[in-house]
C-alpha cells in the first residue's frame, strides 16, 4: 500500500483504495456484529465500488532479500454481501500454518481495498531481465494477472533495450507497451532500483497494482552482484546515448594500462580532473581548458578493462588555436 501511494503521488495511475489498518482491523475483531458491519459499511462507501479487491498488506510480504508474493490471501471481485469474509480471510491468513513455515509474522498486517478493474490484459514488467541485465521483460496474459503469477498459465514474453526501449525481438503485442516501460523507468527512480511490477492494462490506459524491489538481484552472491553493478556502471554511461554513438572505445590508453588498478586509474583521472595537471598547465599557458567541476571522467572501467568516453573526451578537449 506505502508503494502504491509513492506510485500514485508522483503521477502514476493506481487503481483506487483505501487501507484497513493495523488499529483498525484490531477494532473490527474485537467489534460485535452490529458494529462490525457498520465499520465495513464505511470503508465501502469510501471507495464507492461496486466490487473490490481485498489485498493484504503486510511489511513481511517484502523485504530487501526476499519476496513472499501469495503468501498471504487477496481475494478478487468482492461484491458488498463478501466483503466481511473477503477482510477475514485475508486477517487469517496473516496468521496462517502457511505463513508460520515460512517464518513470517504478519500480525501487524494491513489489508488494502482497491477498486475492483476488469483489464484487456494484465502482467508482469521486469525492469531487468534477470537473464539479460541490459533489458526489460515483459509477460502478460489476456484478463487478470492471477493465473500468471501462480505459474498456471504460460504468458505471452516481450524484450526492450533497458533505456532505448527499443523491441529486442519481434514486437507483435497487440498494443503500445512503451508507456508502461517509461512508468519502469520512473518506477526505478521512484524505489532505486529494479522493479517486480505488476500491472493492468484497458482502455488505453496501464494502471499499476504492485511495484517490488526485484529481491533475487538483491540476494545475489557477492561474485553475482558484483557483475550486476558492473552493467549497471555501463548502462548507466549509456543512458543519454544516441542509438548509434560510440560509449567507449579502447584508445592508446587501454593499450598503456589494459587493466589498471584502483589507485593508477584514481591517478589517471585526477591528472584530468578539474585542477588537476592538464588544468593547471592550461592555465600557465593561457589555453581554455573546458572541463566541469564534478563531472565524470573520461576514463572508465568495464569489467576491469580501461575504456575512454569519447563523447566526455570531446568536450573537454584543450582547444588550440594557431596562435597558441
């Protein structure tokens, strides 16, 4: 629910919902019947719907190593005369032999309402391919996500270039999928880091139901997750990149030090840096030496191997004139 908010409030569509909390759900239980169904008369008006879904909403569900999707209960198409045993259901589950084996203690659970949507498609974006760190992943199947996330249904699959957006492969889905991986992206900014997102899509327009930290690049071994940052370094380099434009090339420097360690590369790009060498033996010349302060080097490392940002190198390039 916190990150549907976080979703909803920078602009990204969200269906409709209110939250049960923790108080309240504890007052419910401890209501008579009477005052129970006055308590859920209230929360339905709120959403003024004629079906919901009921979603638990629980800070053991998600974490930074792990995810427990489905763990606990959300039940789907809620009318008014279900809602109390949609809310109960979910409430015991938080408290399930099934939650318990997986060490969970969901007790302080919150159960989020949402406006109940009847979608053309439904999914799963990736925001990394966990297969190919430079791509975002998609699946999708025709009505509701829930037989694709409980693996019963095999879904359509669809691969873009992480920042291009460009198809990776035959693009035959039956809609534009561009905006939902520009709400990815945003996504990603929003949470820092890639996303699980699972989404809705009628009408022209994407509605998102859930955004998690995609929990098995979290928990990667250290060898793993050292690689991962490696392509992120270099996605990152490439961001602001034409389709066509070189991002790095190997020059007569990567021939000088094909693999420099920590302090020769920290020396090599202080040498460039602003008041570095170059910069001040510019100055003793006389000669414009254009580069910014706090911006990144020239010099890149990619897997250990020494690259140079040609597009960098060209801005700061010392200009001489024939009279210099």
């Amino acid at each position: 629910a916190y990150r549907l908010a976080r979703l909803r409030e920078n602009g990204i569509a969200v269906p409709d919902g209110v939250v049960l909390t923790t108080a309240f759900l504890k007052r419910l239980q401890a209501a008579d019947a009477d005052a129970r169904g006055r308590m859920l008369d209230r929360a339905w008006r709120m959403l003024g719907a004629d079906r919901v879904a009921v979603r638990s909403s629980a800070a053991a569900e998600d974490g930074a190593l792990h995810s427990f999707a489905g763990v606990f209960e959300s039940v789907l198409n809620v009318e008014r005369d279900g809602f109390g045993q949609a809310v109960g259901e979910v409430m015991d589950s938080f408290v399930s032999e099934r939650a318990g084996s997986y060490g969970l203690d969901a007790s302080g659970g919150n159960i989020l309402v949402q406006r109940m949507v009847s979608p053309e498609f439904a999914g799963v974006l990736f925001t990394r391919d966990p297969e190919s760190a430079g791509a975002m992943m998609v699946e999708m199947v025709r009505g509701t996500a829930d037989d694709l996330v409980s693996g019963l249904v095999a879904p359509d699959t669809y691969r873009f270039g992480r920042h291009s957006h460009m198809a990776l492969e035959d693009p035959s889905a039956s809609f534009d999928i561009t905006p939902l991986l520009e709400i990815g992206a945003r996504a990603e900014e929003i949470f820092g880091g890639p996303q699980d997102i699972e989404w809705t899509y009628g009408e022209g327009t994407f509605l998102i139901v859930q955004s998690r930290d995609i929990t098995a690049l979290a928990g990667a071994a250290a060898q793993d997750q050292l690689a991962q940052d490696e392509w992120n370094k270099l996605l990152g380099l490439s961001e602001d990149a034409e389709a066509d434009e070189t991002v790095l090339e190997q020059t007569e420097m990567s021939e000088v030090l094909p693999r420099p360690t920590p302090l020769s590369l920290s020396l090599m790009r202080s040498l460039w840096a602003p008041g570095g060498s170059v910069d001040l033996a510019c100055r003793t010349l006389g000669l414009n030496y254009p580069v910014e302060e706090d911006a990144p080097s020239h010099l890149q490392t990619v897997f250990g191997r020494l690259y140079t940002d040609p597009r960098r190198a060209k801005r700061n390039a010392v200009t001489l004139t024939k009279a210099a």
